[in-house]
C-alpha cells in the first residue's frame, strides 16, 4: 500500500511538472506585425558564442493586451513620445542658435539604422557612448546647451524618437571599434556576477530561469531591442538605464550611477546578447 | 509631458450607412488624487473627466471618466455614417481646459 501510493505520488509529482513547464510564462508562438504591414523580426538565431540557440524579444512573454498595444502604432502610448521627440529634434536650443534638425538635415536618412547601431565606440571619451550621451554632447559642444539630466522627459522623448526611426532594423554592435571588445568583456563579467542581498546576477533569471515566473511575473530574456520602453506600470517611458538600475535595485544591492562605466559596459554587453533582434522602439511591456 | 495633445484616426470616407471604427487616444497623466509627493503632500486630482463626439452636432458617443483610468486614455467605439460631415472630439479637463479636434468623412 505505502509502495503504490508512493508510485502515486512519484506519477503526480512528474505531472505536476510537466504541467508547471506548459504554464511557466514561456515565450507564446505569435507574430509582432505592427499595423499590419512591417513585421518584426523578433525571434532569431543567437551569434556565436552566445549561451542561447535563439534569442526571443520580451514581445513574445507578454499578455495578449500588452502585445496588441505595440502592434498598432496609434494605440502604443510610447508613440506620444515619438511625436514629442520629433518636435525637439526641430526646436532650437542653446546659445548656438542651433537646433538636432540644424546640422542633421535630413533626418530622415541620417537616422535610418542609427540607432540600432548603438551603443558606439566615442574615440573623444575614451568609452562606448549610447545615444544619450551622443545628444548630451551634442548639445553641449555644437549648440552650447545644457545636457539633458538623467531621464528628463525630453531626453526620453528625443531617444525614443531616434531609435524608433530603426524600427524593424536589427540591432547590431560593432565590437571591433576601439576598445570596445575590453568593454564587452567587462560587461560581460558584471553579468554574470551575483550581487544584492538576493545574490542575483543577470544571468540567474535571464539566463537560466527566462521562461519562468518570478513571482507573478514572466522572466524574459532580457533583451534592450525595445527601449526605450513604455511600460504600463509607470505609465511612461522607461530608460535601459533606469531599467538597470531598477533590475539591480531588486537585488537589494547599490545600484551605480546612470551612464556610469559599469552601466555602459552592461549595456554593450547586453545590446550584444540581442544581437539580430529587430528594433522595437517604442516597445509596450507590463 | 508637455500639453496635452489629441489623437484621432477616422477613415477619410466610408460607404453611406457603413459603420465605421473610430480610435482616439489623448496624451495626460490622469493623475487619480490619490498619490503623495516626495514630501508627503497629496498631489491634487487631474483627470479628463468628459469624453464626447459628435457627428454634424448629434452626439454619437460620450462618457464619463473617473480617477481609475489610466494614462494617455484611449477609446475606441463604432459609428454609423449616413452623410458626409465632420466628427468633432471633446475632452474636458479637471482644471476646466478643452482640448478639441476635427475629422472630416466623406460619403460615396
């Protein structure tokens, strides 16, 4: 008696795990067309050396609401952004009588695939800049204006505007620039170094448990092809770095400063891990 | 964000007695009244309270919004065209501003 209920219980146990891996927040099979005619590459093959066989987008570990926002560009709130951004692009700023759209013409042009090729090598800094600081020193060296402060809502606006114009262009890093191959790897530690009173390192939920819930949440992959973001959650855009700081302040650790050396070696590090993903900018998430 | 900005999408014609689909969206922080500050202070209620859209004067579709909706409020609701004519949109502030908007339909 005591042996069948064990062979019972060994039965009920595998069940449940089967049934807890088909209910586990993994990646659903669907397509991201937005407004039905570009469709987005957001499943594909992983580079080589990455840990992964494929790498998906955190569309696919969305509800089907959340999904549907980004895939029409007049329901997606980030687009309010979008818009925003291109007025700032067009406005002038500064004691240098000079506004983005001044020397960057055609914007059109100028920025198509842009902003899918960063975060770049800046030879003048001696770092990988992301387009953040790339407009900050623009401001303040070509139109002598102040720089954006970290997450200002114009800073936000004008970096979703840019990235969005590479919507459904992959996201690449050119690692050969420079120094950016020391940055990668550098990068590449910090992620997977555990850290935080919770001892998490990225890797412990974007590597090894995505798929996963995490309280009730699904674990994605952790790929930055869609930010700035705008997350339902706050109602608003959300930043790489801010989302960074906010992954680290979870882990009940310090978090460093935005555009600090170690968040710039993350983000290389991570732009990386998605490489061939299509920009989603602005992508919709919880 | 800066002042709030109305967005419609309304086809631009439609077959006499078609119903069509109508989208809007307006960007605002809907701030409920019930969030505090840094300090403590509880930061006044602002919302859009009042939705309306009318077709050549006649209401085709209106609500009331309260302090549970969420930002940037979007709408999406059905009318029917028997005419050419222009849908107006009305949104009422909190602080008593009205943001408006136009579209106009042709019939064929």
């Amino acid at each position: 008696m005591a042996n069948r209920t064990k062979r019972i219980a060994t039965m009920f146990a595998a069940m449940m795990v089967g049934t807890s891996a088909s209910l586990a927040g993994g990646p659903v099979d669907d397509k991201l067309v937005i407004d039905g005619e570009l469709e987005i590459n957001t499943r594909v093959p992983a580079p080589e050396g990455h840990p992964f066989d494929e790498l998906i987008s955190g569309w696919h570990y969305r509800t089907p609401e959340t999904r549907d926002l980004e895939a029409d560009s007049f329901q997606n709130p980030g687009m309010l952004y979008v818009e925003r951004g291109e007025e700032i692009w067009n406005t002038v700023d500064g004691a240098a009588g000079k506004s983005c759209a001044s020397c960057h013409e055609d914007a059109e042009t100028f920025l198509k695939g842009l902003g899918a090729s960063y975060p770049k090598w800046n030879e003048e800094a001696g770092k990988p800049f992301n387009i953040e600081l790339q407009i900050n020193q623009c401001r303040e060296q070509n139109m002598q204006a102040e720089p954006y402060k970290f997450d200002a809502d114009d800073q936000k606006a004008l970096t979703t505007y840019i990235k969005h114009q590479s919507l459904g262009m992959p996201m690449h890093v050119d690692l050969s620039e420079g120094e950016m191959q020391d940055w990668w790897e550098k990068g590449k530690e910090l992620y997977y170094t555990r850290t935080g009173q919770l001892n998490l390192a990225c890797a412990t939920c974007h590597e090894n448990y995505n798929g996963n819930y995490i309280r009730a949440d699904h674990l994605s992959q952790g790929n930055v092809n869609g930010f700035p973001t705008y997350r339902l959650k706050q109602s608003a855009m959300v930043s790489l770095h801010n989302r960074f700081r906010g992954c680290i302040r979870d882990t009940r650790a310090a978090f460093p400063p935005a555009f600090s050396d170690d968040l710039m070696a993350l983000e290389v590090y991570v732009t990386w891990r998605g490489t061939g993903l299509d920009i989603e900018t602005p992508a919709v998430r919880q | 964000m800066a002042e709030p900005k109305p967005r419609v999408k309304v086809p631009k014609k439609a077959a006499a007695g078609e119903v069509i689909t109508i989208k809007t969206l307006i960007s605002h922080p809907m701030e409920s009244g019930q969030r505090k500050d840094k300090q403590g202070n509880l930061i006044p209620r602002q919302i859009i309270n009042k939705f309306t859209c009318e077709f050549n004067g006649q209401v085709v579709f209106s609500c009331d919004m309260d302090p549970a909706v969420s930002a940037n409020p979007y709408m999406e609701f059905s009318a029917k065209v028997n005419e050419p004519g222009t849908f107006k949109f009305t949104w009422v502030d909190d602080d008593g501003s009205v943001y408006e908007t136009e579209k106009k339909i042709t019939v064929e």
